[in-house]
C-alpha cells in the first residue's frame, strides 16, 4: 500500500462563456495541437509528467485497454501545448455528457509551472469547451493541486458548487 494524502476537493462550474481578454501567448515557438487517439503511453507520460508532484494517480490505476477507451473516445479531446518542440502542458475536455462538458486535467510540466502559461493553456481550454453546444463547464480541483490553481479557476469565472474530503493513495 501507498502513502495516502487527505484532500479538500473543489467542484467548480461555469455556466456561461467568460468574457476574458485574450492571454498573451507563451513565449518563443509554441503550438497547441490536439493529440487525436494518442497512444496509451504518450498520455501516460503527459498524465506523470504533469501530475507526478500533485498525486494524480486515479488513471494510474486503469488497464491500458480502459484507459484507452477513454482517452481515445471520439467526445474526449486531449490538446497538448508545445513550446520550443517539447510538451509543455496538457488539457482534456470531456464531451461525453453533453450539454455538460468537463475540463478533465489541465496542467504544466514542472520545468514550465511559473512561466505565465498556465492562464494561456485555461483561457484555450475554456474556449475549445464553449466553441460546442454545452450549457455548462465543470472541472475540480483539490488541495493537493498547485496552490494557484483554485483561484486561477476563480478569476477564469469558474464557481465552486461543492466541496468534499478526499483520500487518494499513491502506488507503490
């Protein structure tokens, strides 16, 4: 058995688009790309890369074969930011449930945490949601996420709508 953490976890909702002033870009050469039907490994290594420090471990635990049915489903879109040719950070978008889609996972690789880009990769993750037919956004957050996190969410125009406890347990 893994080290287990207790966590606050934070529900948040947006229920219209956000009037927000266009981010400004991440320096130097950058891309946005959608990663269609990744494979199962490249999307490990961006859900690690990313998560390792904030105890991302739920998709950890899923069989390749699971993972990929949902990573690779034709409603869930995964947009992986380049900078200067090497991934700087991910998001997916959950349209699986539509009218409601869900920001999955948003988040940096560590060497980029700090760089101002992380507003850039939200503010592109909201407009990719709102560009479909959805009455609601929702993503969450917990106290193991960067501190920055819950209120960068805020100031983006998510609200919370519920809060709960949490426990999450590393693997060994």
């Amino acid at each position: 058995m893994g080290k287990k953490h207790k966590t606050i976890v934070t529900h948040l909702e947006m229920t219209a688009p956000p009037r927000l002033p266009p981010a400004p870009h991440p320096p130097g050469k950058y891309a946005l790309m959608r990663a269609e039907n990744p494979p199962v490994h490249f999307y490990r290594y961006l859900y690690d890369a990313v998560g390792r420090d904030y105890v991302w471990v739920n998709r950890k635990r899923l069989s390749d074969k699971v993972l990929a049915s949902i990573v690779q489903h034709p409603d869930v879109e995964i947009y992986v930011l380049y900078c200067n040719g090497s991934p700087a950070g991910y998001f997916e978008l959950d349209f699986r449930s539509l009218p409601r889609a869900e920001l999955s996972f948003l988040g940096l690789i560590p060497e980029q945490v700090g760089s101002g880009i992380g507003s850039f990769l939200l503010r592109e993750a909201i407009t990719m949601a709102w560009s479909r037919d959805i009455n609601r956004l929702i993503v969450q957050t917990c106290t193991l996420d960067h501190p920055r996190a819950l209120p960068m969410y805020q100031r983006m125009g998510f609200t919370p709508y519920a809060q709960e406890e949490a426990e999450l347990e590393e693997l060994d």
